[in-house]
C-alpha cells in the first residue's frame, strides 16, 4: 500500500481494490495464455497450470463480487 495509509479505508473499499488487483492478474493470464497457445512448441503442461491458475482467480473475484454486492431477496 501507500506509504501514506492512514487505515481510513473501510472494508468496501479495501475489497474493491484486491478485486481489480484480482481482475488485473486475471488479464495478465489470459495473455499469457493466449501467447503460449500461438507459439508452436508450447508447453501443454505451463498452459494447463496457467488455465488452473485463472479459473482459481475466477472464483476469488466471484467471491469478492458477492462480498461488494450481497444478494437481495425480493
């Protein structure tokens, strides 16, 4: 964080931030993969962990969402 963190930030906040840090990692794998996958002599087994990798990210920024917005029953 900021050297000039203060602790002000609420929870919301705090989570909103680890989600786009989350999204941002999501990204990068994508890429990632998406390079691999072009090039011919690509790993299968680095491109599989890659996969595994952001399906895992996938649920933890689900999670996050549900924490920011909870459900409303009607």
């Amino acid at each position: 964080m900021d050297a000039s963190f203060d602790g002000s930030m609420d929870r919301s906040e705090i989570l909103r931030l680890e989600l786009e840090v989350l999204r941002g990692e999501h990204r990068d794998l994508d890429d990632a993969i998406s390079a691999l996958q072009e090039k011919a002599g690509a790993d299968r087994l680095t491109i599989q962990r890659l996969k595994k990798r952001k399906l895992l990210l996938k649920d933890k920024i689900a999670h996050l969402e549900d924490q920011i917005t909870p459900d409303i029953i009607a």
